[in-house]
C-alpha cells in the first residue's frame, strides 16, 4: 500500500510539472552558476572531420500527442534495446571519451543500462543531491528558519537574532515567493508596535549571529569564482536579491547588509536605531529575552528545492550546515561532509570512491561514481524517502526552470522540454546531469551521465547539448 501511494504521489508530482508546454517561448538566459568556464569555441573543420558530432536524435511526430501520459503499468524498457537505442548518442563527441551512464526504471529501480558506474567522476553540482537526501531527512521540510527581534541587556537596547534565513526581503514580505518570503519591513512593523507605546523611539542594535557561526568560504573555493559571482558566503542571515549570480558577487558581509537594511526599516516607522560594533554580534542574546518581534522563512522544503533549481552554492551549503548542527555537528564544512556522508550511507547508499570536500560541488577534486547518484536518485522516484521524492519532483525541467530553462531548445531536442527533470552539474572540463524522464511508452526513468574527460576542444556549451540529446534520444525510447 506505502509503494502503490508512493508511485502514485510521484506521477502527480512529476505529471504537474510536466504539464507546462508553454516552453518553446522560453528566452535563453543566463549559464548555471556552478562554476565558471571558459567560453566555447567553433573549431574549423579539418579533413575528414565535420564541424560538430554526427548524432541523429529520433524526434516526436509534431502531429503526436505532446505529452504521454505517465503510467506505473507501462512497460519496463527491455536493456539490450535502450542500449541499442543508446548506442549512437553515447559515441557523441561532446560527451568525451567513455561518460559514466545509469539508466534505472524509476519505479522499480532495475538497471537498463550500465557504462562506467562505479568509475569515480566528477559530480560537479550533481552532489547536492547527496545533499539533498541528507537535509531532507534531518531538517523538517515543513518548517521555517525564524528572524527574531528580543530586548537587549539594557532598556533601550534590542538585538536582531539571525536564525538561517538569507532571503529577508528589505521590505514588506512576500507570502507566495521562497526568496523575500519573510520581510524586514514586517520584522521592523512588529517591533514598532511593541516600543512606541511605551515612550521608546531611540534604541541601540545589535545582531546576535551565533547560531550555526562558522567559517565563510570553504577552504578549497578559488577567490576568483567568489568574486565572479558563482558562489557567496555562508551566512545565517541575509537580504533576497543578493545571492551570488554570475557577475554579480555576493556582498562579503550579508550580515552588515541586512542590519544597515533593518535599521532603515525602523527609521521610516519613527524608531532610530544606533547599530553596535560588529566585536558584538557573536555574543547571544540574553536567555529568555522578551521577543519584540518575529518572521519566519518559506519551508525548508521550498528552501531546499530552490537551491537545487538554481545551484545555489552558498544556500546549499548553509543548509547543510544548519542539519549538520542540528544532527549535533560543529558548524564547519567538514562537519557538513562527514553530516551528508552519514546521512547518505545510513540511507543505504554504498559510498565507495566517494570523494567529498564540500556540500555543493564547487570545490576541486571530487567524485562521485555514477552509481552513487543513480543510487540516491532511486530512493527519491520509488517512494522510499518521502522528503527526497519531493526534492526529485520539483528539480528544473527541461526548458523551463532553473538550470534547464535555456536547455533543450534545438529542433532536435526541443520535443523533451518539459518532460525531463534533472539536477545539472558543470566545472571546467566536466559537464552532469541526473534527473528523469518519461520514455515514449509513458515509463518514468531515471538517468545520471557524469562526462568529466572532455576534451580540450569541447567547450560547456558543446558539452551540454550533447547532454541534452542523451536526454531526448531516450525520452523517444519505446523500447517496452
């Protein structure tokens, strides 16, 4: 009965977002902000070579239904046809030499196709879904991370208490959106209420940043991709709109950011606040302190979800950071890892060549075989954990949301948008993807393909296209 519920929440979940067909006027945009490369470049063709890989991709009869529907009683997809099917979009050059492939049947989690699993690769952004499965079955995803206001020591002093949320909107907040969910403005309303009939229009701030405090930046991110914009710092408190996206760094101190921004919230409802020296913020706020005022994040599980669609490094770490302390971890990166390496193999999940230095992926010399992901994958589509099968239905689909919103737009491919799932994963020299698809005979399956030894010549964007077909050569599969 649990399985049959299970499978059934699954194809709902995966259906409604499936559903958008509005996709082919999606704009490409934005790269994914795992990590940066170096821009693509068009080789000229030589003799006996052509300029780009000789892959046919099967394509949908535009005449055909758009989207069949998903069903736990199709067929399971016969091996030796998806590896037949397979067989010429595995010999594309944008995948390098030998990619790490897994192909399971969601449902029941038989293997359809093997090559390289248990070779360790580089995962690239693809290991936060290790994290994932860790902080979804530690942290309650129903839950919310608090932003508190409490009296200080002395009568007019007041202290912000920062409590994990890093998207509180400067102003009003949103109650709809993940990002500005809770807001400042809100925050400064209720504290207002509480003072200015007492007489109390002037108070001294401070922050109390104790919780989960530990050390900014992991040890092995380059600055430079800190300063580009491709991963921020961990915090416990922060402002929506100022998470790091290519280009656009994060500020190095959210914390000063969202005190400077508070105060001003307390300024247009008639309280001025003095902010107290930064030598103070680390001191906790007196035990059983008045509250003054409080606002609460979106659930952790719409927080979780967020960060994989967009992989976001330095949300993804500080929630892994916050289940670690939780977990009665110390609040540092490599508690976060030994946190996710236990909460993944308690789950089951065989870590063998599993090289983890950080949460997100960012960091250098990780890996990850195929089989670990497919494995993490397989608990999240047959039902067996809950909080990860909502983390699997609501990655980016394909042309779309989050990192896949740019994908899956050529005439070859562009019959998959909206019907695959995957969490993406890109570093210089490697190119990921892990997620599900439904098969033409309406069979949900789940992929991993991790090509970590790209040529020199084949630049990301190359690579990701290549991954795209993968995708849509077995979407096109009906090999029941």
């Amino acid at each position: 009965m649990r399985r049959s519920h299970a499978v059934a929440g699954i194809l709902a979940a995966l259906l409604l977002g499936y559903g958008a067909l509005d996709v082919y006027d999606v704009v490409p945009g934005v790269l994914t902000r795992d990590q940066p490369v170096p821009a693509p470049t068009q080789a000229a063709p030589t003799a006996g070579r052509t300029a780009g890989p000789s892959v046919t991709v099967p394509t949908v009869d535009a005449a055909a239904a758009p989207l069949r529907p998903a069903s736990a009683s199709a067929p399971i997809p016969d091996p030796a046809a998806v590896a037949a099917h397979l067989r010429a979009v595995l010999r594309d050059p944008g995948l390098g030499p030998a990619p790490g492939v897994v192909v399971r049947d969601a449902f029941t989690g038989q293997v359809l196709l093997e090559r390289g699993e248990d070779r360790p690769r580089v995962p690239a952004s693809t290991a936060k879904l290790l994290t994932a499965l860790a902080v979804g079955t530690t942290l309650d995803p129903h839950a919310a991370f608090p932003t508190t206001v409490v009296r200080g020591a002395g009568a007019s002093d007041i202290v912000l208490v920062a409590g994990g949320d890093t998207m509180l909107a400067g102003g009003k907040g949103d109650p709809t959106a993940v990002e500005g969910h809770a807001g400042l403005g809100d925050l400064a309303g209720q504290v207002a209420q509480a003072l200015l009939p007492t007489g109390t229009s002037t108070v001294r701030l401070r922050l109390d940043t104790s919780y989960a405090r530990g050390a900014r930046w992991a040890p092995g991110w380059a600055e430079a991709d800190i300063a580009a914009g491709y991963t921020g710092g961990v915090s416990m408190l922060g402002l929506a709109g100022q998470r790091a996206v290519p280009g656009k760094p994060a500020p190095r101190d959210p914390e000063a950011a969202t005190a400077a921004a508070f105060v001003a919230a307390l300024a247009q409802l008639g309280i001025t606040a003095k902010l107290m020296p930064q030598g103070t913020w680390s001191t906790p706020a007196p035990a059983g302190a008045a509250v003054l005022g409080r606002v609460e994040s979106a659930p952790v599980g719409d927080v979780l979800a967020l960060s994989l669609d967009d992989s976001d490094n330095a949300l993804t770490e500080g929630l892994a950071r916050q289940a670690a302390v939780k977990a009665g971890d110390a609040p540092t990166f490599a508690a976060a890892v030994a946190f996710v390496r236990r909460a993944v193999a308690g789950k089951g999940v065989d870590l063998t060549g599993t090289t983890l230095k950080d949460t997100s992926g960012l960091t250098p010399g990780q890996a990850i075989p195929p089989r670990v992901l497919s494995d993490v994958l397989q608990l999240g589509t047959d039902g067996s954990l809950p909080s990860l099968q909502d983390t699997v239905a609501r990655l980016p689909v394909a042309g779309l949301s989050g990192t896949l919103h740019d994908r899956f737009l050529a005439r070859n491919t562009h019959a998959v948008a909206g019907i695959a799932r995957a969490k993406t994963g890109t570093l210089t020299g490697a190119s990921a993807m892990a997620g599900t698809v439904i098969d033409a005979d309406g069979r949900i399956l789940s992929y991993v393909v991790l090509a970590d030894r790209l040529p020199a010549g084949v630049g990301t964007l190359t690579a990701r296209a290549a991954l795209d077909r993968f995708v849509a050569a077995l979407a096109t599969c009906g090999c029941g």
